[in-house]
C-alpha cells in the first residue's frame, strides 16, 4: 500500500468490526472524522503501521496475516454486501476507502487511536 493512495485524504468514518480489537476509547473514532492524513509509516517488519493524521495517530498492528487494501468505492461494511467482514474500515471523504482484513474469522488486527 503507497502512502501516495492515502496522503492528503480526509476521513469520513473509521468503523472497527473486530471484537475486541480497539484498544482505546479516547478519542473516539468519531474523533477522527474531517481529519487529514499525513503519511502511512510501516514499521520494518510491516506487521505495524501508523496512519498519521494532522491531529492523531492510528496505530495498527496488523499480527502475522492482517493486510491493508484499498477500495476503489467504499462504504460502511455491510453483510448485504456479500464480502467478508473487514476487521476495519476507514472511509475518505471522497468516496474511497482502506480496509484492514485478515483471512481468518478470529479478528487479531489491533488499533489504538492517540492524539498527535
């Protein structure tokens, strides 16, 4: 995943479907919409990345199978849908999305949300 797909984009949601996967409750998720992201930073192993925002940083430790895949057209995950449910799913505000999935039903993908 480019930092380019994301860099400069606005979140419109960020929804969390894993239980037990949010690690924090504040901020909120809510907190997170209308900001900016900055930069995308894979830690060495790219089993971690932060999403950097002008005002947070999402930490995501993506476990041993957890991947990042961009949507072309995104929108809340719904089962109507017929896809598998994402562990998260972050929207932008125009029109396009981030999903972090894994290929197992257990949810392992981790995500704390910090203040910059």
């Amino acid at each position: 995943m480019a930092r380019e797909w994301v860099a400069g984009k606005k979140i419109e949601s960020f929804r969390v479907y894993g239980v037990n996967s949010l690690k924090t409750l504040a901020p909120s998720l809510d907190d997170l919409v209308g900001d900016q992201i900055v930069d995308l930073v894979a830690q060495d192993d790219a089993r971690r990345v932060d999403v950097v925002c002008r005002d947070h940083v999402i930490a995501v430790d993506l476990e041993r199978t957890g991947k990042l895949a961009a949507l072309r057209e995104a929108a809340a995950w719904s089962p109507a849908a017929g896809t598998p449910m994402p562990t998260g799913r972050m929207t932008f505000e125009d029109g396009t999305g981030l999903d972090f999935r894994e290929p197992a039903k257990t949810k392992r993908i981790t995500f704390a949300v910090r203040r910059r």
